[in-house]
C-alpha cells in the first residue's frame, strides 16, 4: 500500500479553487486574458486612499450669517410673500396658522412671525378681535427691491436653471427637484410656474417615469464649468479633453493633513478633469477620475447658490440624476481643503470654500445683497425684542418696589394707628 505524505492530504483552500475555477484571476497568465491597450487605463486606475479626519471647526465659516440665518430667513420669505400677494398687503393669522409645516416654519406661525416685529407689524382684525399681520415699511421696500432684482436679472437666473438642468445625466430634472433647489438657485415662487416670461425656447416640459413631469434642456454649445473657466484665466488650461485641471485648496488655520493623505491630493490634483456638464459613462465608478468629476460637480453646484452653500441632506435627491455615487457625502469629507462642513442650527451644511476665500473665482448672486438686508432686520427684531424684555423687567422690579413701599406705609400707619389707641 502507498502511504501518503501529510502534504498531500492537505485539502485545497478557497483560495486555490478560485484560482482554478477562474484561471485569468492568476497573475501568472493574466496576460492571456486582459486586453494589451485596455481603453482609458490610463485615467481608470484607482488609488483609494482611506482619508479620514477628525473634523476641525472653522470660526470663520460658522460665523457667516448670510449662511446660517438662511434657514430661518426661507420660511420668513414664504410669510413675506403671501402677505405682500394679497390684495389687501395684510392677511389675518388664520390664513396661515395651519401651514407651519408647508411653509417649513419651525414653531406655531403666529409666535415666529411675533419674533420679528422689525419685518411683520401686528394689528387687531376688523372682526372677531383675531390677530392680523403686514410688512413693516422697512420690508415693504426691501420687497420691492427684490422683486426689481428679479426682473432684472432673468437672464442670469434663467443660465443658473439651464446649468443646473445640464449637470444631470439625461439633461432633464423632476419639477418637483427644480422647485426644491429654488430656493438655493435664488428663484422668485413663480419662476417655472411663469414659463413664457421666465424660460426661452431651450426648454421644454416633459413627461418621465413614475407619472413625473420634467423640465429638459436642449442645447449644442459646449458649457464651461466655473473651474474651467477660471483654469483658463490664469493660462492653465486650454479646453483639450480629458486634460488635468487642479482644484483651488483653501485649507482651513489648524487643519493638518497626514503624510499619506497629502501624496495622495497631490496625485488626485493630477488626474483629467471631467467637467459636470460631459459625458461621464465611460468612467469607471470606482476610479480616482471618477471621485474627481463628483467633486467637480458639487463644486458647481454650489457656486449657482446663492450663499455658496446648502444642507447636505438637501443635495441628496440629485444623486440619481445626476450620476452621484450613493456615499456622496463623503466627498465633502475627503476634500476639506474645497468644501466645510458646518454644524450649525442642529444640521450639516455643505459650504464652498472658494466663494468666501477668493472674491474674484466665483461671482456673487444677484440676490445675495437682497438677502442680507432681510437679515439686518432679523437683528433688528432680535434688538427690540431684547429691550422690550429689560424694559419689562425694569417695569417688574419698579412695580415689586411699589408693592414694598405701599406695604411699609400700610405697616407704618398701623403701627401709629394702635400706638394712637394705646395712647
């Protein structure tokens, strides 16, 4: 009998049946199997570096209230304008009242409109005493500001919606998308719901999947990306395909990267740059080129906005559209060189580092101004509100005093009144 040895009774791995079931996964022969030029190996490789840090506040960033007062000052616009569409210019709380979650108020609407009273003036109704509201004259004209601004500049607001729409995979977006980012684009309520007055014959209304209705884009022109465009200025970038473009990197005072995460961002400079508005099927998703065009795209998306910046969880019904991989998230976090990350009023949001740090790369919306005189009236409420609140304590406190003082006359006149019938 032939004995055998304990080597041979060694049971094959896992590892060697793959190798044998799959034999072009053998790096002895791969050469048999992949092709000698495979198409844009030189662009597909990917070198994923796991870049993680641990986040670094910037005060700089959380000091901008154009930013972080941008939440309150949505819902605060709703209320101005149904107040400034009535006929009237006033309308009483009920008409309001039930639609906090609608118009994304944050408590009971008559207390938030009652928080600033330099924007809504209260007044008694004609019937049943009921609480009613206008603007102030200070918002009235800010109002009609606005509204001129507006007017004004159509067309630019028009070419944000036209890039927006062209950003996405089949250059048509759901209307309920484009009304979501209305806000962020700048536009007035009735910007796509006006299309004779607001859009030109570039777009048209269809009809998509699941019974949505879409707005679609049809145009030839080849569209620069703000980074291009800028890439071009400075005699860096000549509009070939697939050429390298590098990202402008703000880094924030403290905020040190690790060597390994540094050679890294220096290859990722390197590599082609794939604009948001080109063809992107033929890249590989798990590419570093890929990574690079997405970081392209959110840088932008939100040089359209009007602050520069957006909730992130916001941005998260574009992924489909727009061809985002579905942990778009992290490429904020890879890139804090580009982007910050704000903690802020309970929520995460996204900001475009290039828009504050350098004046000159990114133009400012023509909303922008507007905007930030609405909020100079919100410090102004929270002024008044302040002095109001001293001004009643000072009231309470002379009030208690009295009460005091009567009381010691009260006690005083009783004591000589029994001394009296002592006497």
């Amino acid at each position: 009998m032939v004995e055998h040895s304990t080597a041979d009774q060694v049971k094959p791995t896992s590892k060697t049946l793959k190798t044998l079931i799959f034999p072009s996964l053998n790096p002895t022969f791969s050469f048999l199997h992949l092709p000698q030029n495979p198409p844009h190996t030189h662009t597909q490789k990917s070198t994923y570096v796991d870049v993680y840090m641990k986040w670094k506040k910037d005060p700089y960033f959380d000091s901008l209230d154009q930013i972080h007062k941008s939440i309150v000052l949505k819902p605060i616009i709703s209320l101005k304008n149904l107040i400034a569409q009535n006929p009237n210019g006033c309308i009483p709380i009920s008409d309001v009242s039930k639609r906090g979650i609608q118009l994304e108020v944050p408590m009971k609407v008559a207390r938030f409109l009652r928080l600033y009273p330099s924007i809504f003036e209260e007044f008694t109704g004609p019937k049943h005493n009921l609480p009613w509201f206008r603007l102030t004259p200070e918002a009235d004209e800010i109002d009609r500001e606005e509204k001129r601004v507006c007017e004004e500049s159509r067309e630019d607001l028009r070419d944000r919606l036209k890039r927006l729409i062209l950003m996405s995979e089949k250059k048509i977006l759901p209307l309920n998308i484009v009304q979501g980012m209305q806000w962020y684009l700048g536009f007035p309520d009735d910007f796509v719901r006006n299309p004779d007055a607001n859009l030109d014959e570039s777009f048209r209304f269809v009809e998509m999947e699941d019974g949505l209705r879409g707005l679609a884009v049809e145009s030839s022109e080849k569209v620069l990306s703000v980074v291009q465009r800028n890439a071009m200025k400075r005699g860096v970038y000549f509009g070939a395909p697939m050429e390298a473009v590098e990202f402008p990197l703000f880094p924030s005072k403290g905020l040190r990267l690790r060597r390994k995460i540094v050679g890294w961002l220096e290859e990722f400079q390197k590599l082609p740059y794939v604009s948001p508005y080109e063809d992107f099927s033929h890249l590989d998703p798990d590419s570093d080129v890929s990574e690079k065009r997405v970081v392209g795209l959110l840088h932008e998306l939100l040089s359209l906005f009007v602050e520069h910046s957006a909730e992130r969880k916001k941005l998260l019904c574009l992924k489909k559209h727009m061809g985002m991989p579905q942990k778009v998230h992290k490429a904020f976090e890879r890139h804090p060189h580009m982007f910050y990350l704000s903690l802020r009023n309970k929520t995460c949001t996204a900001i475009l580092k290039e828009a504050y740090c350098d004046e000159s790369a990114i133009g400012r919306h023509p909303l922008s101004g507007v905007r930030m005189k609405y909020i100079d009236l919100m410090r102004e409420s929270a002024a008044i509100l302040k002095n109001r609140r001293v001004k009643n304590r000072f009231v309470d406190r002379l009030d208690s005093h009295t009460e005091i003082e009567d009381g010691k006359e009260i006690a005083e006149c009783s004591y000589l009144s029994d001394r009296g019938v002592q006497n």
